[in-house]
C-alpha cells in the first residue's frame, strides 16, 4: 500500500504519467477507457507498454514512433471502485494542501481584516485603504481645531476666565487630550485593533462635543451675563455643576481625540509593507500627506468654524465640531474592506517590565551566553543606508529570521543579563528579540524628551499668541479677522510645502544622497527644533515693538485695538507652522518604522505625547516664571490688568535660550543614535 502511495503520488506530480487517452485526452471514470492502476511486480503484462495505449485495439494504435519512453510506465491495469474511491480522495487532499498553500502565501501574516479574518495581498493594504484613514484626518482635525483653537475666548468671554486662567485650562485641556494617545496606542498594540479603537474614540468624541453644544445653547448653564467694562464689577467665572459640565464635555472630548491619535496613524502606516523598497516609500508618502491633510482640517477649522464662533455663537461652532466627527465615522468605515490591521500581541508594558525586572534580579555568576544564530542586529548612521531589504532577505530566507534568536546587541549591554544569565524565576524569562526591542525603546525615549521644548513653543499658538492678536488692528480691507484665525498662515503655508517636499525635495535628496531616504528623520526633527528657536526670537521682537506702539499711543489701559497690523503675528506663526510641518511628520515615522512591530501604536503615540507634556510644561513656566519674578514685591511677568502689562518678550526670551540649550541637547543624541536597519546580517 506504502508502495500504490508513492507511485500515485509520482504520477499526480508528473504531466506526462498523468493517465491520458491516445489522442491526449483523460481517462476519466465512466468514459471509453477504464481507470488505471499499478499492478503487483509479479505482473508482466504490460511492461513497457505507453500509458495512453492501454487497453486499446491493437489494430487502433497509432504508430509507437509517436510516443517517447517518458509516456511509459512499469505496468498498470484496472483500479476496483473501493481503489478508485481511495484515489480520489487522496487527489482532493493533495489538491486541498496545493490550494492551502498559495493561499497562505497570499496572507499578510499577523494581520487581519475589518472581520477578523486574515487579511490578503492584493485586496487589503496600500495607498487606497489609506487614503480614507487620510480623509478622516481631515473631518478629525476639523473637529478638534474648531474648539482648540478659539477655546481660549471662549472661556474668557462666555466663561469670564481670566487671559491667564484660561490660557492654563486650555493647554491642559489639549496636554491632556494628547497624552491619552498613548493610551489609545496601547489598546491597539494589547487589546483590539487598531480599526476599533479608532470608531470607539470617535464616538466618545461626538459624544463630549454634543455635552459643549448643549451647553452653549443653553443659557442656563451658563455663568450669568456681565459687562465688561472699565470700573464695572468683576464677572464671576463658571461654577459648581455649569463648571462640571463644561469639564465633562471638555475632557470627554479629550479622551476621544487621544484614542483617535494614538490609533489613525498607526492604522494608515499599517496599510504599506515595509518589507519592500516600494512599501517603505509609500508609508513616508502617507505621513508626509498625513501632515498635509492635518492642515487641511485646521485650515477649516481655523477660518470657518471660528468666524462661525465669533459671529454665530459658539453653539454653532461645536455644532460644525460634532457634524465633522459624525461624518467621519462613516467615511473611515467605507474603506473597511480595504484596510489590514495588525493583530494585537499583548501589553508591550509586560515585556518591557519583564526585561527590567529579569536584567536586574538575574543571578549571573558565569555569565554563559544563550543559544544563537550567529546572527546580529544591524544598526546603521541613517535608515537603512543605501541598502535594500532585500539584501538581508535572502531568496529562501524568511524575513522573519530577525525575530528569531540572535546574539544581543553591545548597546544597552547591561540588560544582556535577561537572557545571558539563569532567570530567578521562569515567568522571567526573556527571548533576545525581547531585550533588543526593549533597548529600542529606550533609545528613542531621549529623542522624544529632546522634542518636548519644541511643543512647549508650539503651546504658545494657541494661548499668548492669541491674546495678543486680540489687542491688534485685525482688519483686513472690510473683513474683520478674528483672532483665532491667525494660524490659516502657517497652516496654508503647511499645504504647499507638503507637496512640494513629498514629489520634489524627497526625489532630489534620494538622487543627491544615494539613500532611500533621502532625508532622515532626524534630520527633519532638527529642523523643525532650529526653526523653533528663530520663532521664539522673532516672538519677542515682535512683541516688544507692540508694547510700544501701545506706549507710543497712551493705550496701555485701553481695551481698544491698538493702531498696529496682526500681520505682525504671522511671522512667528510662519516659523513655528514650519517647524511642526518638520517635526511632527518626522516624529511620526521615526517612532512607527524605529519601534518594534509589536509595540508601533504606542511609540507613534509618543509623537502626540510629547506635544502633551510640551503644553504642560508650558503651564509649569508660566507659574514658575511668575513665582520667581514676582519675588521681593516685584510683579510678577504673566501677570497684570491686561496684556500690555504683561512682561511677555521677556519670556519669549527665555523661550528661545531654552529651546537653544535644548537643540544642543538633540544634537548630541542624533550624531550619536544609530538606526534599526530591517532584517538581519548573518554573522
């Protein structure tokens, strides 16, 4: 029987001893010619004799010069119906495990579709599944910059907050909503997809947003009306439940737009294989555009919905806010059946603190090395050099091998000891590619702290910048621009470059450097920190010559707009847009293609994480500032009856030393940060 196997097998494998009639056609069950088999080696009837002439009228028979050995077999003669039954099954299962495996080539392996089913090459992935993730963007900005960015009149006409309070609630409102995107990238790297966590945030979003609007129509709950005027009593600010309202729409709507960053960008960066040249460049492609439709939303949010605010009432304006999220829902639902999503592989927080733990509890006396490949991890000056993947994975090879077991590397080489020394207990121990992931993260941690200065100045946009606006000349011809509108400058400025910078800059540094990149990412961070520091100076000059038109013209107690053009205010949002154009694109792909696939959500949410603690840290320097100038009598820089007293070039001054201290800071970590290359070199 072992022998019929092997001899059927051969024959199903072979064309030519595939059972065939004279003229080429099959032998089929039930047509003229009989079924074949293979007869016992005591038989020698047949010998020789061509397949397709078998039981065939001799006087029939074409000419044997017709037929090569090649069409010969041993012996055969007819198969009983059990045998034949026998046969057929095993040719389905045969046909089954061919069919099995061209389908699992055609898997993207670890992710899945909208349905949890695996997900195919050819039918999910690619710029089309991502465009939508793209179109989204836009509805999502719109509905978070509507609010963002007027939120500071806001709270100070309808809420009667003061400048300073309300410049505080405002950057803990948004450092608040950005910092929960690392909880949004958690649950998509340990719990549920990505595709999920996104349609979740969105509706907790709409949510938040329908609480702000019910409120601003409702004047009941709303703090009572006042006139503000010189010598009137002071207006009394949102209390008791209004002012618990107002914090449950405010940071319910925080908690959806950090589940949504921390998912959308990660879910559109899935949709590429980086395992290709190809894959690689299309994902640089979607963060530069994700940027691009970023300012798109901000530039409606920021021109529209705030004239709407202004003009309308703000009910209008978290109206526009609650449509825009409403509406993206479907519109990122609509590419479901394009999109992969990668499988959640469990807390990345368990491995890293299994690492640390096993590293420094491990009892290791003789320090023997574990088992290994030979293999070791490569790490490069920029990404991926002048080198293709393909020149790691070589043809047989798995790309995979890099997550196998590999030799750890020197960096970081005290957390070596998780997998060179004997673990205290098993539920410590560690695979080499969990160390190694680990030492990733923690050498992208200094880059992501050395970022958090920029966002402190990018903090100012929204808050000082504003105020100032508001005590300028905003007219423009016979359109009156609100205040709010001033970053449609750096805005507009974003979605002309980014074009520009993705088909023309791109090309021609890959041409001029001989690198798939082009230019690195930290390039591009660096960037974005130097254009920085000229904001911050250009902050304070600006700053100083509208104080002194208010001197000039005897209106430093005046609550009239003072005869100076807000076009004066564009200059330092023009930096400070550029440098986030730089920045925030740069840190996105950095931390998604740097960061272990099993940990990517989460590391991409350290670009909105550091954008938090920047706004945070802006609310620390305003009190600290204030606490250390208004010592000894002295009033403090932040403070005063309005704006025009306020010392505040002194503190775009202070701005612009730190931000120099701290791009010396970066400098330092990028000559010395080494890039994880894809794949691995065999040692």
């Amino acid at each position: 029987m072992l022998r019929l196997t092997s001899l059927l097998a051969f024959a199903l494998a072979s064309p030519s001893l595939a059972p065939v009639g004279w003229a080429g056609a099959p032998v089929m069950r039930g047509g003229r010619h009989p079924v074949l088999r293979f007869c016992p080696s005591s038989s020698r009837s047949h010998q020789g004799t061509p397949l397709s002439l078998l039981n065939t009228p001799s006087h029939s028979r074409p000419p044997s010069s017709r037929y090569s050995q090649a069409q010969t077999l041993p012996r055969v003669c007819s198969h009983s119906n059990s045998e034949l039954r026998h046969i057929e099954e095993g040719r389905a299962v045969i046909a089954s495990a061919m069919e099995g495996g061209v389908r699992e080539t055609e898997r993207w392996e670890g992710y899945v579709d909208w349905r949890n089913r695996p997900a195919t090459k050819g039918r999910h992935g690619g710029m089309v599944a991502a465009s939508f993730v793209l179109v989204a963007e836009v509805l999502e900005n719109l509905a978070f910059l509507a609010n963002a960015s007027n939120l500071v009149t806001y709270l100070m006409n309808s809420m009667h907050y003061s400048p300073s309070q309300s410049a505080t609630t405002v950057t803990n409102f948004m450092g608040t909503a950005f910092l929960l995107a690392l909880l949004g990238g958690f649950l998509s790297d340990a719990v549920c997809t990505t595709y999920v966590v996104y349609l979740t945030s969105a509706s907790v979003e709409f949510m938040g947003l329908v609480i702000l609007m019910i409120q601003a129509r409702s004047p009941s709950l709303m703090p009572p009306g006042c006139a503000k005027v010189a010598g009137a009593a002071p207006c009394e600010p949102v209390s008791g439940s209004k002012k618990a309202i107002l914090f449950v729409g405010l940071y319910a709507t925080a908690l959806g737009i950090g589940g949504i960053k921390g998912s959308l960008p990660s879910h559109g960066a899935e949709q590429f294989d980086e395992r290709t040249p190809q894959g690689r460049k299309g994902r640089s492609t979607f963060f530069n555009y994700f940027v691009f439709c970023l300012s798109c939303g901000a530039l409606v949010a920021v021109t529209f919905a705030v004239w709407v605010e202004d003009n309308k009432g703000w009910q209008w304006g978290f109206g526009i806010s609650t449509i825009a999220i409403l509406l993206s829902i479907p519109v990122f639902a609509a590419g479901s059946r394009f999109y992969r999503s990668k499988v959640p592989t469990g807390s990345p927080l368990v491995t890293i603190a299994k690492v640390l733990l096993a590293a420094a509890l491990a009892p290791c006396r003789g320090g023997a090395p574990s088992a290994s490949n030979g293999a070791v991890i490569d790490r490069a000056p920029s990404p991926m050099g002048n080198t293709e993947l393909k020149e790691y994975c070589k043809t047989g090879e798995a790309c995979a091998a890099a997550d196998e077991a590999t030799e750890p590397s020197q960096e970081l080489s005290v957390l070596n000891r998780a997998v060179q020394c004997q673990p205290r207990h098993r539920a410590l121990a560690c695979t080499v590619q969990e160390v190694e992931d680990v030492k990733i993260v923690l050498m992208v941690l200094p880059i992501f702290l050395a970022t958090i200065m920029l966002n402190c100045c990018l903090a100012q946009l929204t808050t000082f910048s504003v105020e100032q606006a508001t005590t300028m000349d905003t007219r423009l011809g016979g359109l009156k621009v609100p205040a709010a509108s001033l970053p449609v400058f750096p805005v507009t400025f974003v979605i002309l470059l980014a074009p520009i910078y993705d088909h023309l800059i791109i090309p021609f540094a890959r041409r001029a450097t001989g690198t798939e990149m082009g230019i690195t990412h930290l390039q591009r961070i660096g960037t974005g920190l130097v254009l920085s520091i000229v904001a911050m100076a250009v902050a304070a000059v600006v700053e100083v010559k509208r104080k002194n038109v208010a001197t000039n013209a005897g209106m430093i107690d005046s609550r009239a707009p003072l005869p100076i053009t807000f076009f004066w205010i564009a200059f330092q949002y023009l930096f400070l847009g550029s440098a986030d154009l730089f920045t925030l694109a740069g840190l996105l792909e950095f931390f998604f293609s740097e960061a272990p696939p099993r940990m990517r959500s989460l590391a991409t949410s350290l670009s909105w994480a550091s954008l938090a603690l920047g706004h945070y840290l802006s609310s620390v320097l305003v009190t600290i500032v204030n606490s250390a100038t208004g010592r000894g009598g002295h009033r403090p820089w932040l403070e005063g009856a309005s704006l025009n007293h306020y010392h505040l070039e002194r503190f775009y001054w202070l701005m612009c030393a730190l931000s120099a201290i701290n791009y010396l800071f970066f400098l330092v970590l990028a000559i010395r940060y080494k890039y994880r290359n894809a794949g691995v070199i065999k040692g």
